[in-house]
C-alpha cells in the first residue's frame, strides 16, 4: 500500500535519513516545524510503518569486512519448499547482507560483507550444503562508487 506523504513529511524522513540521532527539538528546527507537529508526524510515519527503524552505518573497512561481494544465483527448482529453504539458509548467515529476486537470467543476487576470500569460501560452503543451487558465481567489489541508505524523496511523484 503506497501512502500519501506531503512536503514535510519528506523533508523529515530526509533529515532523517543524514541523521537518524536528531532529537525532536533538532529536527522541528531543521524543517521549521513546531515541536509537537513534528512529534505527531514523526509517530505517524513510525505507525504507518513508512519510517521503519533508525540505525547506526557501520563503516566495513575499518571492523575488518572491507570485501563485498555480490553472489549471482541460478536454480533449477522453484518450489515453495525450496524457496523457505532457501529463504531460511540466506537468513541465518549473518554476512549477507541484502537478498533479491530476480528476473531475467539470474534467479538470485545476494551480497555480502565479508573479510577476504577465505572468508567467501566459508560463506559459499556454508549456503551450498543447507540449500541445492544449480549454478553460484561471484564477483568482488574493486571499488565502491556509491553506496546509500538514503531512498530519493524528492523529484519523485507517485
């Protein structure tokens, strides 16, 4: 269900979104809103689930999980049992990190935050004996040009 914001509502989630620390008092400032506005519009973004939780970025490099690596996924069955097999495996490993779909060619992408290639080894060891995949292929992260949290807000029109 797509839910109708106005203005304000987006500049709060964007300030959000920079900043998840802000207390009230700092973001009624920041939009020029009063601070009880901003109160009820900030629960009612929580309540309707559009702000779904505020949490800390982490950066990889410096914890020591400087390799990202996206794996690309084809398999030959596509069975509900297979898929809450698959679902539960790429859950329980905690260096994935985000998990898609897809259409097109590949079935899956799953990418991960791990240490080096001893430690992608682990993972693809770990995901292949807890699920059948037909086909699993990597590729490793060189460079990281871009990569936000932040979801566009404005320009965007429903």
């Amino acid at each position: 269900m797509v839910h109708n914001i106005d203005e304000t509502d987006r500049r709060i989630l964007q300030e959000l979104q920079k900043d998840a620390t802000l207390s009230v008092d700092a973001l009624s400032a920041r939009i020029h809103l009063s601070r009880n506005a901003c109160w009820r519009r900030l629960k009612r973004l929580e309540d309707d689930g559009i702000l779904k939780g505020r949490v800390a970025i982490v950066d990889a490099d410096k914890i020591g999980l400087g390799l990202t690596v996206f794996m690309l996924i084809r398999t030959s069955n596509h069975d509900p049992k297979w898929l809450e097999q698959f679902r539960a495996a790429v859950t329980s490993l905690t260096e994935v990190v985000g998990v898609y779909r897809m259409s097109g060619d590949l079935d899956y992408i799953i990418r991960a935050r791990i240490e080096d290639m001893k430690a992608y080894d682990r993972l693809y060891q770990k995901l292949i004996t807890r699920v059948p995949l037909s086909d699993v292929s990597a590729s490793f992260v060189m460079e990281e040009i871009k990569d936000s949290t932040e979801i566009p807000l404005f320009g965007y029109t429903p």
